[in-house]
C-alpha cells in the first residue's frame, strides 16, 4: 500500500482519507461505528471532521460528528493507529463579534472539540480564510495550540495562493508552526480551486494537499446520468452544475478506463487524483459499508499514465 508524507509534517496516510461529514447524519449509531472499524482494519488512518458537521441539520448545532467519532475512539480503546483531523472557523456563530478566526474563538473552539474527541486532534485546521483578523495573530494562536501540545500539525483550508504563501512567511519569519496542509475542494470536475498557482505553491513549499469533493458530491461515481437520477440522494440538487457535455464527456472517460481497470469509475476519480502532482490523497465519505469497500479500492489502484492524461483531457 502506498504510504505518504504529509507535506512538512510527521503524519502519514494512504492514499484516501474518511471525511466525517456524515457521522452524525446520514450515518450515526453502529452503522457509522462498522464504517470507521472497517476503514481501520483496511488500513486507512486519518479521518477527517469539523466542529460544523452537522450544524446545517435542523435541531444540531455542531460537534456532532466529533462527539461521534470520540464515542468510537473511546469503544475501540486505542488511539495511535489513527489520525483525526478537524477544523475550525465555520460555525454560524464564529463570525460574530469579530472575525471567524479571532484568537479567544480558535483557543475555545479547539478546547471544546477536544472535550467531544476526547483526545488530541493530530490535524487542526482554519476552515476558511478570515480577512478580519490579521494572520500574526490567528498563526499565533494555532501556534501556541501547538505548543502546548493539544494539536500536533496544522493546516488550512478554503485558501487561495496568495493567502496561502502570506501565512508561510509570516509562520518562517515568526518562527510559528506553519500550514503543512491544504484543503480545498479539486477533482475532475472542479479544477480552477486547486490547478495552476495554489498547485503550485504546495509542490514548491512542500505543503501536502488533501482534497474535499473528490467525488464532486457523488456525480464521479456515475450514479448522476440525467436529470432523473437526482432525486436519488439528498445530493442530487447540485447535479445541475455537473449534467452538460463536459460532465457527460468525464463519465464516459471515467466508464472506458474503469473498464480497463477492473475497478469502479468512484476509485478511478479517487485515483486520478492521488496522481495529480502535489495531492497526497483525497478525502471521500461513505455512508455504508457497501460504500466504504467500493472507496477502499483507491488505497491500490494503480493508473497508467496514458489513463491519467486520458481523464485529464476529458475534464478540461
């Protein structure tokens, strides 16, 4: 299995990281506890959450998915095969009285997903970028986090390059714990948040990148082949973007190599991605189990470079 340096950091994983943004929703209680021993027992090691998950389900208000996956971190009795990652700086009441990633609100918001993990996070993230609150301080805060041992690696997401290389050198100058991750949204479909100067700074910077939507909400797995396929998931609404000729042109590039391959066209999307230049692995969720086997496949695929560029060119 193909093992990989994250970024600068100590961490490693293959290549799929568990998003987490079901646990608590679509998938909670036993069944989410058998999809988590599974990705383990298959050799998947990080899993990937946010105090958001799920505050945009009526009656929750955030945390769920980390009290979730504290449950089963806490049944299962170890801890040090696995590394859990979540965020900071989405939930609706962050923005208020200052800016999302104001450092009072990441030193509170780190101590209460902590108490739901009931552990260490090992990843800890800026969900998105705040403009109000200058980045000596936010870096300062995550920093002390650090420091004190409560987060072992940091990371942002939703930024672009710019912002991006600005944190770097205020982190290098300040002698701060910088941004060894990025997370933005990358896959067949949707190019333009990862392709081209924040691409770039990662390869340069040595800034491991683990893309969200890698499936592109469920359309890459081929599930998604004509208006009439929408209603068959709480998903489907965001199809309209993804059903026109160049989406009809990736699954149809997405089926050929898949045929090829032996595989599904889900672990050929996840495959080209962990193929792209400055991804260490994409972030894909499973609400089954079913699900999860047929995402685990990417922990082995193995695409020829002909088949790489053959997608690529399809998705342009």
């Amino acid at each position: 299995m193909d093992v990989r340096t994250i970024g600068g950091s100590d961490l490693k994983t293959p290549r799929l990281v568990l998003g987490g943004n079901v646990f608590g929703w679509t998938a909670s209680g036993e069944e989410a506890f058998a999809i988590l021993d599974r990705f383990a027992e298959a050799g998947g090691v990080m899993i990937d959450t946010a105090d958001v998950y799920s505050a945009w389900v009526p009656g929750h208000k955030g945390g769920e998915s980390e009290s979730l996956i504290g449950a089963w971190l806490k049944r299962r009795g170890h801890r040090d095969d696995v590394l859990i990652a979540t965020k900071v700086g989405m939930l609706p009441w962050d923005g208020k009285g200052g800016g999302i990633l104001d450092p009072d609100k990441i030193l509170a918001s780190c101590d209460a997903s902590l108490a739901r993990l009931g552990t260490h996070i090992d990843l800890y993230y800026a969900h998105q970028d705040d403009r109000e609150t200058p980045l000596a301080d936010q870096l300062g805060a995550f920093d002390t986090l650090v420091r004190a041992g409560k987060v072992r690696t940091l990371g942002a997401s939703n930024y672009d390059a710019e912002r991006l290389n600005e944190a770097l050198d205020i982190s290098e100058r300040g002698g701060l714990a910088r941004y060894e991750v990025l997370q933005n949204e990358y896959n067949l479909m949707t190019r333009s948040k990862f392709e081209g100067a924040l691409q770039q700074t990662c390869l340069d910077r040595n800034v491991g990148s683990l893309p969200f939507y890698g499936l592109a909400s469920g359309f890459l797995t081929g599930k998604y082949r004509s208006a009439a396929d929408k209603g068959k998931s709480i998903r489907g609404g965001r199809m309209d973007a993804y059903l026109n000729e160049r989406g009809f042109r990736v699954l149809a590039a997405l089926d050929e190599v898949a045929s090829e391959a032996g595989a599904t066209p889900a672990q050929v999307a996840l495959a080209w991605l962990a193929a792209q230049p400055g991804v260490t692995a994409p972030i894909a969720s499973a609400s089954s189990r079913a699900q999860l086997d047929e995402l685990l496949g990417v922990l082995t695929l193995e695409l020829s470079g002909e088949q790489v560029e053959r997608l690529t060119e399809a998705g342009a």
